[in-house]
C-alpha cells in the first residue's frame, strides 16, 4: 500500500519461471497474429505500438496469473476484498515505436481525486527482458494524484512536461517480473530503438466501484466457467457465452496515436 499509494507502483521480481513467460509470449504472438487479421483487432496505441484485448481462455497462463499469491494480495490491499478483473490484454511496441506523451490511462475517478483512494490497478508482465533500446516504459513517481483540471483530464500539457521528466524512471523488468501500478500515474512507453518487439501482458482490476469494465468485454465460455477455480469466478467480470464473440476495441486513445519525436529523456533510471 506504501508503494502504490506513495510512488504508484511496485514490483516483485521472479513471480514466474522463464518457460513459463515463453509460453506466455508464444500466445501472445499467435493472439497478436489473429488480431492483426480481424478489423478492429489490433488498437493502434502510436506509431507501431499495438494494444489487443483478449479471451481469458486463449492463454494458457491466465489462471495462474489472477491465482498468484502476490497478485491476491495486491489487490486485496488496494482494492478490497471484492476486487473485480475486468481487463485482460497486451501492448506490443514494435521497432520503430515513438515515444509516447507524458498520460495516464484514464480521467482521475472521483474516488481518487476528492476521497483520495485509488480504486483500480494494472498489473504488467513483461515476455521479454527489457533492455535501454527496446523502448522501456517510463513512470513518474506520486504523480496518481496529479489535479489535470482545466486542461485535457489524460494528457498534461506540454509546459508540464519537464516536472514528469525530472521525476522519470526507467523500468527495466526482466522475464518473470510482475507489477502493479496505479493507471492514473503519469508515464509513458519510450522509443523502441531495437529490432525487437516488447510484448507486455495487461491485467485490469478495479474496486467495486470502478468503472473500467465498462471500456472492455471479458468473455468466457460456459465450459471454460464451470471449470475455473471458485476464487477466480468470485472476482472476474465477464459474460459467459456459448461461444466466443470477436472482440472490438474500445479503448482508443486518440492522444497517442501520433507518437512523440525525440524529446529530452531527462529524469533518474531506475527498475
């Protein structure tokens, strides 16, 4: 709580075995592959940078991702015990990915902005390790707590930018690595100098009363349901279906498309 509440983020390091993220990643390709294929499946996030929402049930790992002791205990910390999952995902930054603009992921709820609570989390797992050129995501300490008013509620503006870079860090996370941050910390994904794709795992949580399953479509088959552990049915939002629907992405985030050219990188490294 000190971590999420003070910096925004916090990490645990060998949350899961290598072949275990490989496996991770050969579905996040084949699923990466299948949404490039159907319109609508792949949400340009910058330029060759990539958001994809999935079906829990095409990976392989999603139970033992939501199962994960640590993960448990995150959520319940921050989220209370009524915590729900309600976004499965993955960003790809491609070679060739710009810079991102200093952003959170959505406007400041009222609960975090008047109650000072945070009632949602996003959990990383990178399939990679993340090296200096493969375009390492970016955060800005303390910064979930930022008042955006009067000015665009996702994107500071741009004489704001260098209070985010004097605080930026650098994560550098290595296979296995998971963490958890607040969405509403001011970061972004930097450019990827590499010839390599950085295909990272996203796990959307809220409290009871966040509202981001509003922005995406977990779905479930009635087969895949009935067998799922019962602390996982508990505490994931989903349709059940008969069978799986396409999914059409939603959250689009018109202030990322463009990407940024070469700003000053400024700021600490760190992760």
């Amino acid at each position: 709580m000190g971590a999420l509440y003070g910096d925004g983020f916090t990490a645990l390091k060998g949350a899961f075995s290598r072949e275990w993220v490989q496996r991770l990643r050969e579905d996040i390709d084949m699923l990466f592959a299948e949404a490039q294929r159907q319109p609508g499946g792949a949400l340009p996030r910058g330029p060759n940078r990539f958001y994809v929402e999935i079906h829990p049930e095409r990976l392989r790992g999603f139970v033992d991702i939501v199962t994960h002791p640590w993960v448990a205990a995150v959520c319940e910390a921050i989220l209370g015990p009524d915590y729900k999952v309600v976004e499965a995902g993955f960003d790809v930054p491609g070679p060739g990915a710009l810079h991102q603009p200093w952003h959170r992921d959505f406007p400041t709820p009222e609960a975090t902005l008047v109650g000072r609570r945070l009632n949602s989390l996003a959990f990383n797992i990178t399939t990679v390790d993340v090296t200096e050129d493969m375009g390492p995501f970016e955060i800005a300490p303390g910064t979930q707590w930022d008042d955006l008013a009067g000015g665009h509620p996702m994107f500071p503006a741009q004489e704001l930018w260098p209070r985010y870079q004097a605080r930026a860090q650098r994560k550098l996370a290595q296979m296995g690595d998971i963490s958890a941050r607040s969405a509403l910390t001011i970061h972004r994904g930097t450019a990827n100098h590499s010839d390599k794709s950085r295909p990272v795992f996203v796990l959307g949580v809220d409290a009871p009363d966040g509202t981001n399953a509003d922005k995406h479509d977990l779905q479930v088959t009635r087969g895949y349901w009935d067998g799922l552990p019962e602390q996982v049915r508990r505490h994931l939002s989903c349709r059940v279906v008969d069978r799986l629907e396409p999914i059409v992405q939603e959250h689009a985030i018109e202030g990322l498309l463009k990407g940024v050219d070469e700003p000053s990188m400024g700021g600490s490294m760190g992760g």
